[in-house]
C-alpha cells in the first residue's frame, strides 16, 4: 500500500481530482464513500469486463498504505505514517490490498485500523519469489503472527504471490504459464498456497487464500488451488488511448482472465487487483505510450471512465495506485514511480 507527496501544489491538484470522482461516483451510482475511487497500474499487461460473481458488490479499492519505506531489510515505516494512510484511506474505500508481509506490515495495518475504529478490510499479503523459500517463510510467520493478535474481523483474505508466475518465466526463459516451464514455478506457488492454508488451519482460522498475477501469467494449476484470482492489468501498457483504456481493461479482464475461471471446477473469483493511468515521467521519452501521454488530465478521464464501467459490470477491483512512490522512480525511471491519486511528500520535487 502506499500514500504519496510530492509538491503541495500536486497534492492539491490530484486531491481535488479525486474530490470531483467520488462526487460523481456517489451521485451516479447510489453507493458508498468506499465504492470507486482508487485505482494502482503496474508494469504488466492486462484488461478486463465483468466479475465472475455479479451478486457480491463491487471490491473497490486502492492498494498500498505507509508501508512505503517497507522495503526489507530497509523498513522505515512507522505506526504513526500507516495510521495517516489509514485515516484516509477510510474515506475513499473500505478494502485494500497489501502485497507482502515484510517489515510488519499485517501487523501495522491491521493496529492502524484498531486505532481508529474506521471501516477498512484487507487482503493481506505474501509476496514469495522463485529463488528464495525464506522469503515465503518470513512472511507466512508475519501474516500467521498478526492473526493471532488481531484475528480476523478485518481481513478478507491472503493473497500468496504477486507476479510470481511472470517473474519465474522470465527468470527461466519462458514465456507461456501454462507450458513445462510453467508448470515448475507453479508447482512451487501451489505448495506455497497449500502451505499457507495449513498454516491458517493450524490456528483455527477460516479464510479464502488466492493468487495475484500480470493479466496474462495465471497457471490453471495455480488458480485450481485458489479461492481467487486478483489479475494486474494495465492498458498504458497495451498502448492504448486513454479514452478507450476502460473498455480495452474491461474486455481484456473478461476474455483472458473471467471466462477461464470460469471453466474451472473450483470457479475462483476474479478481480482486477491493478488498474490506473501514470500522471507522469520522469524523461520525455516515456511520457506518451503510443496512444496517450502521462498526465494527471488523462488519469481524470480514466477514472471518469473506468469506475462507473466496473461498477455497472460489478467488476471487482482495486485501484493503482493509492500514492505515488518515488523509490520506483529511482529504481526505474519512466512512468513507473507516478500511478498514485495521491503524491509522496510534501517536499518531493518530481513532477
């Protein structure tokens, strides 16, 4: 999760911007103050319609809190900045997501909404990788630590791995999930899934375990062993324009991602775990992406476009992102480090 400022001169502008959607989420739809208005983008490729279960309302949400700095073994995030992120978050939506475990996360997230008493759920998170069990390990003791001090009031489910198929495909030279290749990093992540739910098991808790992937890197195998499937897809990556992003999102989610599971004998439900548009870049050769340029105008007519199509499709989704993340710029460049609805700090000098 994570909150974002940069100048305060952005943060006014991207502030007012979210003021002026949920306004028009709230008059247009009837719902409530948590339904539709964060979105998160990341660097796969995706696209999407419909959930694949139209009676549960729509999961409308922003994703990363103040466990910005939460990079192990480098954790400098503190109670206090989740407990901000949390307060306002709780005016936007009532579900988040996290992405990991490490550096306390669950833990802080979960004292956070204790704290101040407001409605927010989550979907904690396991953020495993190919080539390190210990990192799987680590996590599932935080995530096992934090329910049995918080329980589960406030948690809707444990995601295990985040683009962990992409990035075993990529590690391995492959390409296609559902390909030899494939089926060895699953063989991995489904091990890792069962583990997770003996362990949930092991101190009497009952809750969904699902999977979060790039739109198009989800193993059969995989979902087969998943209460759900949170897909991250990106239409800035696709090359579209902006005016056509939510419907490109929409059909893409549908066709590669809904229908499949569908066909599945477990049936697991499918969300967009990551949807947005970059408000900018940090070098003018990664500011248009063929169809559209970065900027805060076109994340306005994406999230005019995107939220009352998800809504009316009782699409499931979460939003990319909640803040901005200046580590991502650094560590990138490009668009990678500008999704958020909110900016990083106040003295952030990025756009």
């Amino acid at each position: 999760m994570g909150l974002g400022e940069h100048s305060a001169a952005v943060g006014r502008r991207k502030l007012f911007i979210v003021g002026s959607v949920i306004i028009a989420i709230l008059i247009g739809v009837g719902v409530g103050i948590g339904v539709g208005l964060t979105r998160n983008a990341d660097s796969s490729t995706s696209g999407g319609t419909s959930s694949s279960d139209h009676n549960t309302p729509p999961v409308i949400l922003c994703s990363r809190v103040h466990t910005r700095s939460s990079l192990f073994p480098n954790c400098n995030n503190s109670l206090g900045n989740v407990i901000s992120d949390i307060q306002l978050i709780s005016q936007l939506t009532t579900r988040i997501r996290l992405y990991g475990a490490d550096c306390n996360q669950s833990a802080l997230v979960l004292e956070a909404i204790k704290q101040t008493k407001t409605n927010v759920s989550v979907y904690l998170g396991i953020y495993n990788v190919p080539d390190d069990h210990t990192a799987y390990t680590r996590q599932r003791d935080l995530v096992r630590n934090a329910l049995q001090t918080y329980g589960t009031e406030h948690v809707l489910g444990v995601t295990v791995g985040n683009e962990f198929m992409l990035n075993y495909l990529n590690a391995n030279g492959g390409t296609e999930p559902n390909s030899a290749i494939g089926d060895q990093g699953a063989q991995i992540l489904v091990a890792d899934i069962a583990d997770t739910r003996k362990m949930l098991s092991d101190i009497g808790v009952s809750l969904p375990v699902g999977n979060s992937d790039a739109g198009y890197y989800f193993n059969t195998k995989v979902l087969e062993a998943s209460d759900y499937g949170m897909s991250n897809i990106h239409a800035w990556f696709a090359n579209t324009t902006v005016q056509d992003a939510a419907a490109w999102t929409a059909r893409y989610f549908e066709e590669t991602n809904v229908r499949p599971a569908a066909q599945l004998a477990n049936r697991p439900k499918m969300y967009i775990a990551e949807a947005g548009w970059p408000t900018h870049s940090s070098d003018e050769g990664n500011k248009n992406n063929g169809g559209s340029d970065a900027s805060i105008a076109n994340l306005q007519i994406f999230l005019d476009t995107f939220v009352c199509q998800a809504n009316q499709n009782g699409t499931g989704y979460f939003y990319f992102e909640f803040s901005d993340e200046p580590w991502k710029d650094v560590m990138y460049g490009g668009v990678e480090g500008w999704w958020g609805l909110f900016p990083f700090q106040p003295d952030f000098k990025g756009h």
